[in-house]
C-alpha cells in the first residue's frame, strides 16, 4: 500500500470518525479497502499515533489469562483501562488496535453496528459480484471442502459458505441479536488472526473492560434497528416492492436476499417516513396504523344569526336543551401535521347548522356562513359543558363538548320549536346547501342527541320531535317502575 | 369457619353466569340453612335471589352467619378455572377477607386452590313478602328464552298478557309487531315440555326485554321456567336449580301508558 493510498485512507477516516461518527474497527476497514486485517489494523495504529487525541481508541488484548484454567482470550479495552486489563493476562500479551470513534459508545453494541451493516451489504450483493467475504480471502481459518474462487467463475462453489454465513446472519436477524462475524469475517492469514477470532467468541461470554450487550443491538440507530423495522416492512407488505430485483440476480439464494432487503427496505422506509408523505401508499400505511381523533367541540360562542329562515329550514333533529350552539372540530390526527377540520355546528332552539371548513378539502366549501345563534332565547336551563369521549362508527376516537343539564323551566317554548323542527326536517333534507356536508351534520347530530341523552333523558322525553330511540329510552326511563317501590329494605 | 363442598361443581359455574350480567358486586349470605344472595341491579328495575340449601351440598359446615362481598364477574373467572367435573368446595375462615375455592378433578389427581379477596358491600336486603299471584305460567326455559330474544329484535319492551287461552307475548317496535301466544298444554311426553297456565284472573303486564333476556341467562340450569305475574307486583321468573334451591328474578313492570297520561 503507497503512501498516499494510505494517506487517502487517513482523510476518509477522519471524515468518518468525526464528521459521521462513525466508529471505524479494523474489519470494516479491512473491507472497505480490501486491505488484509493485519495491514487495517496497522493503519489505524498509525491513524491513532497521527490524531490519537481528538478520538478514543478501542483496543485489543489478547494473551493466555492467568486464571486457571488458562485460556486464551482477546478483550476489548478502551485506551484508559489498557493497563488494567493487561494485568488480567500472563505474561505478554499483544495488543493492537481495534477500533476508533470518536467517543466510546454508551452502548457496547454500537461498536458492532457498521460493521454489521458492512457485513450485511456483501453479502447482498449478487451472486456474481465477488467480495472479500464471499471468497473469504482475508479469514485465516479455511476448510478443505469448501473451495473457493476469486475469480467468480465457480460462484456455485462458493455458495454453500455463503449460504452458511449469512445463514448465522439470519438466526440473529430474527433473534434479534447483533450477527457472528468471526466465522466469516475477514481476517489476516496468520496464525494469531485466526485464534484471535476463536477466543473472540469466548470473550462474549467472560467480562471484560467492555462488554458486548447482544440483546441490545436493537435500536441502537437508524441502522441496527433494521430488524425491528423489517418486521413492520413485512407488515406493510412493501419488502416485495423493492428487493425484486435483487432477488432476480440471486435466485439461488433467494431467502438471504429477501431477509436483507427486507432490512435495506425496512431502513429506507425509517429513513422516509419523515419526507414520503407525498406517495399516497406510505400514507395509508401509516393512517392504518394511527388513532385517528374527531373533536366535536359544541361551544356557545358562534356570533348571532341573521338569517333565522334559513337555518330554520336547514334544521335537523332538535336539539335537547334547545339554545346550544356547537362548534364541531374534527380534527384527524396524522403524523405530525394533523388536518384540521373545523364545522362549526352552530345549532339553537331551530336547531341550526353551520358547517365552517377550515382546512379539510372535504368538508371544504359546504355550508359556509351559515351562523346563527338563539342564545336570546328566554328561560335558558342551567347547564353545563362536559367533554366526552367515545369511539365512533368509524373507528375514531370523538372527543365531544356537550351541554349538559337540567331541562328548562319553561320547556313549553322549546317543545313547540321542537316539534317544528320536526315538521321542517323533510324540507331541510332537501336544502341544497347542506350538500355533502350531510354526513359531517349526521355525525354531529348523532353525537349531540347521544350526549344529550345521556345527561338529560327526561327533557329529551318530552319532547315529540327526538331521536325517536332517544325518546324510547326516555319514556322507558319515565314508565320504568322501581323494585324499591315494590319491596320494602328490611 | 365455612366450607362448602358441591360435587356438581358446574352448577356454580351457571349459577354465576346466570347473574353476572344483571349483578356485579353482591354479598353472598351464608348460614346453616343455604347459601343465598339477594341483589338488585344498578338501576334498582330488577332483583336477583339465589338459594342453595345446605342439603344440596355433599359437605355443608357453616358454623355461623357469614356474608361475603364478592364481584360475580371476578368469581365467574376464577370458576372458570374449574373443569365442568370438578368438585367445588367453598372455604372461609372466620375474620379473613379472602374466600377459597377449591377445584378437585373427579379423580382426585389434581387440586387446585384460588383464594380471592372479599369486598365490602352495602347490600340492601329487601324484604320480599309472600304473594298471592294472579297468575302463574311453567312453561319450557328453553322456549321463553327463545321467545325473549326473537322479541328484542323487535322492540325494547314486551307485553306479557296471561288470558284463558294461553300467554301471548307482544312487542311493537320500529319495524313491525310480533305476537306470540303459548297455549297451555299439558299432553306431552316429557313434563318439562309443557306449558301450564294457572289463573286466577286475566292479567296484562309490560316488561323491558332487556332485563328479560338477562334473566334467561338462567336457562342451562333449569328445564323450566315459572313465570308468576299480578297486576300491582313485579314479575317472578323462578328457575329451579335441581335439589338444591332456585333462581328467582323480581322485575318491575312499566307504567301504564294510560296511568302514566292521567299522572
């Protein structure tokens, strides 16, 4: 390797480490380059000796321990707690570099994360491209039976390894657990490479300066997460969208490709969700997958009416208490910019409706400006606002203020409006103005008579023009007799 | 001290369900003649009275007044717990907030113990006088279970007019009218399969069906049923549990629609 490759190799390190901060170990840079590890790990000794201050560094030891047995292990230790954990070892020990980062993760599995990502990516590359992991031409361990070509002529060869590796790689995808690399990771063809690799497995299970937390892979980032969000790419259904054609190129190993692309699939889709609200699909996975919230807010402050005739004509069914004017808001809860729909449902003893879009395109243009208001109405009854919630038809989730109280004292005058309500309710249908905004009136009269039913059944009772199962229920509460008025408490 | 040893484990498994829907929280009484409840629901419209005589029970100790606060939908699930062979046994020491109810598989490989906790209940134990009725239908539980729940597809309320003819049911509601008369006969092969009417004078009363159709619930543990109406009293729908007691549902009628214009 030049000196200026070498050179190159330093600036992108340097990028990586403090720009992406990333963390750079010997086997992603060995990779990356195509250089052998022990020349990865040479570079990053002399990247460490250059601008060792501004990173921390991750080193290597490795050695017999002087427990009993002995055993040869490699530890991890951060360049503070270097001389602690020679101690652990007999005699001599050999340590090397790596990695470096620019600060030591909180979470040891980070450490793993690009590395993982990098192993992931070879491996999903196609079938004929070869890679240092596919052919293996870094890993000091080799099997007799299986051979090998670098040259991707005997890629059939090549594959039953392949499938082996990334086999592992699956099993921890699904466990969730970060991947083995040793069997398959490259490393140098000395000796020491090679036991370095084995004892590195023993090393997960022994404690050491650092510990890899496996279970803990999971949501680290953007990138570990990947298996968690594969799942919910498989959900989506949307892994089959993208990975085809790499599936094509790879149809002897169809099961590694999907899994991976799944995962690519499934980052890209983290990545997205943010900007790809655009594309309709990605929208209607997500609405499925949200609460959707409708809030009817009946308020008392619409302005008054000046066209009385009008709102008489657009009457639905009367309104209880009679003088309530409601604002209705619904309001859709999606993502991060929620559509707001505000209808203003403006209803007094005529039980007027006033529907006021705001944003929403569907509610948009219907029924504009037909406010009115009857708060002169005499012998209004005590109430009070009372927010209720409830699932509705559709599955939203309704948050409603309705009034809720005493019938007036004199009920007179609004059971007569009520009955004519009644009367103008067929007319009212075929108002033209009332438009498509129906359904919104429907839904806003189904919510009020039902909260008002609820709080105030008797007045509902007496009134000829409700809800005709509302007035049920109040006459069944009314000629319901009492058990109590039967027997007697001992 | 109590324990309650019930070989027929099942029947407390429809006891309970037969009136978790009305009732949630009751007090269970027990005392050295049964094992009794009385409950009104929520709306105080309907009672709910239960007596399982100590003869009923293989093994009945109860060595003195005890009343247990229990919520029927907590008990129905740890009796749910039971196998439908098992052996119930019902154990209470004295001064202790908690109840036992021991499950014993038929063969006795398999024992199991759930202690539940008590509640406190403000009971109001009504008194409940004896009543002349003016009349009294039995007909098959299976048939007015049947009766009720067609009708409360109809309407909300069902009219029950006992006549010498038979017993009509009638509902009206927004779709239509239903009418269904039973009338009495007693020329059938098995006894529960008739239908018995004994009347004094022509009675006419109206029900929510929605209590009813709570009330027939109570159709696994009983063949028949005995519905008792009079005029100016709650309705009586009496299941009889074999042996060991009954099921007596008290429901108010509704005012007249005519007394109801006149007040």
């Amino acid at each position: 390797m030049g000196g200026e490759e070498a050179v190159d190799i330093f600036l992108q390190i340097q990028y990586l480490v403090s720009d992406q901060l990333q963390v750079i170990s010997y086997k992603w840079l060995s990779r990356k380059f195509s250089v052998s590890s022990n020349n990865a790990k040479r570079l990053l000794k002399e990247f460490v000796e250059k601008h060792g201050n501004d990173l921390q560094v991750i080193y290597t030891v490795s050695g017999w321990l002087k427990s009993d047995p002995q055993a040869y292990c490699v530890k991890l230790a951060s360049a503070s707690k270097i001389d602690e954990t020679r101690e652990e070892f007999e005699g001599t020990c050999s340590v090397q570099v790596y990695s470096v980062q620019a600060c030591i993760p909180k979470e040891t599995a980070v450490i793993w994360n690009s590395e993982f990502v990098q192993a992931e990516e070879l491996f999903n590359q196609p079938q004929i491209i070869e890679n240092c992991l596919r052919d293996n031409r870094f890993c000091g361990v080799s099997n007799i039976h299986v051979k090998r070509t670098t040259d991707g002529k005997h890629v059939s060869l090549v594959l039953p390894k392949t499938i082996n590796g990334t086999g592992a790689f699956q099993k921890d995808l699904h466990s969730l657990k970060p991947p083995k690399q040793e069997p398959v990771g490259p490393t140098s063809s000395s000796n020491l490479e090679a036991s370095e690799n084995k004892s590195e497995k023993e090393k997960a299970a022994k404690p050491s300066p650092i510990i890899r937390e496996p279970s803990k892979v999971k949501g680290q980032n953007g990138k570990s997460s990947s298996g968690n969000s594969g799942s919910l790419a498989n959900m989506w259904g949307r892994a089959s969208t993208k990975p085809k054609p790499v599936v094509e190129t790879a149809e002897d190993v169809p099961s590694i490709a999907a899994t991976a692309d799944e995962q690519i699939c499934a980052n890209e889709l983290a990545d997205a969700i943010g900007s790809d609200d655009d594309f309709s699909d990605i929208n209607y996975k997500r609405n499925s997958n949200r609460k959707r919230r409708v809030v009817f807010d009946f308020s008392d402050d619409e302005n008054e009416d000046e066209d009385e005739e009008k709102v008489m004509s657009l009457s639905s069914p009367p309104e209880p208490q009679g003088k309530t004017e409601k604002t209705l808001v619904v309001k859709e809860e999606k993502n991060l910019e929620d559509k707001k729909v505000e209808v203003g449902n403006s209803k007094n003893s005529n039980a007027g409706i006033t529907l006021r879009a705001k944003s929403d395109a569907a509610v948009g243009g219907k029924g504009e400006g037909i406010d009115n208001n009857g708060a002169g109405v005499p012998g209004s009854p005590k109430r009070r606002k009372v927010l209720k919630t409830r699932i509705d038809e559709r599955g939203r989730e309704v948050s409603e203020f309705v009034w809720e109280g005493e019938p007036a004292l004199s009920d007179k005058p609004n059971q007569e409006n009520a009955a004519k309500d009644t009367n103008n309710r067929p007319m009212a249908n075929k108002a033209p103005a009332l438009g498509s905004s129906n359904d919104h009136n429907k839904v806003a009269n189904a919510k009020t008579l039902g909260g008002a039913g609820a709080s105030s059944g008797s007045s509902l009772a007496n009134k000829p023009g409700g809800n005709k199962k509302l007035a049920k229920a109040g006459t069944k509460d009314a000629k319901q007799g009492n058990i109590l008025s039967f027997f007697k408490k001992i | 001290m109590l324990e309650l040893r019930l070989v027929q484990g099942s029947l407390l498994k429809k006891v309970l369900d037969a009136m978790r829907e009305l009732v949630n929280d009751a007090n269970f009484d027990c005392s050295a003649t049964g094992f009794s409840l009385q409950a009104m629901d929520s709306s105080h419209v309907a009672l709910v009275a239960l007596l399982l005589r100590s003869e009923g029970f293989e093994h009945y100790r109860c060595d003195r007044n005890l009343s247990m606060g229990m919520n029927l939908n907590n008990m129905s699930k740890m009796l749910r717990c039971a196998g439908n062979d098992d052996i119930i046994t019902i154990k209470a020491d004295d001064g202790t907030d908690s109840v036992t109810f021991m499950f014993e598989s038929p063969n006795q490989d398999k024992i199991a113990d759930f202690e539940m906790k008590l509640m406190d209940i403000d009971s109001e134990h009504l008194g409940i006088p004896d009543a002349e009725y003016q009349a009294i239908v039995r007909m098959p539980s299976s048939e007015f279970a049947r009766i009720c729940k067609d009708l409360s597809s109809i309407g909300d309320t069902v009219v029950i007019s006992v006549t010498k003819e038979g017993v009509k049911f009638s509902t009206a509601g927004d779709i239509g009218t239903a009418n269904i008369v039973c009338r009495q006969n007693k020329t059938v092969d098995k006894p529960e399969e008739a239908t018995i009417i004994e009347m004094q004078e022509p009675v006419s009363l109206t029900f929510a069906l929605r209590y009813l159709n709570s009330f027939t619930k109570a159709t696994p543990l009983s063949d028949t049923v005995t519905i008792s109406l009079s005029s100016e009293l709650p309705v009586v729908v009496e299941y009889k549990i074999a042996e060991m007691g009954y099921i007596r549902y008290y429901l108010a009628p509704k005012i007249e629609e005519d007394e109801d214009m006149k007040s």
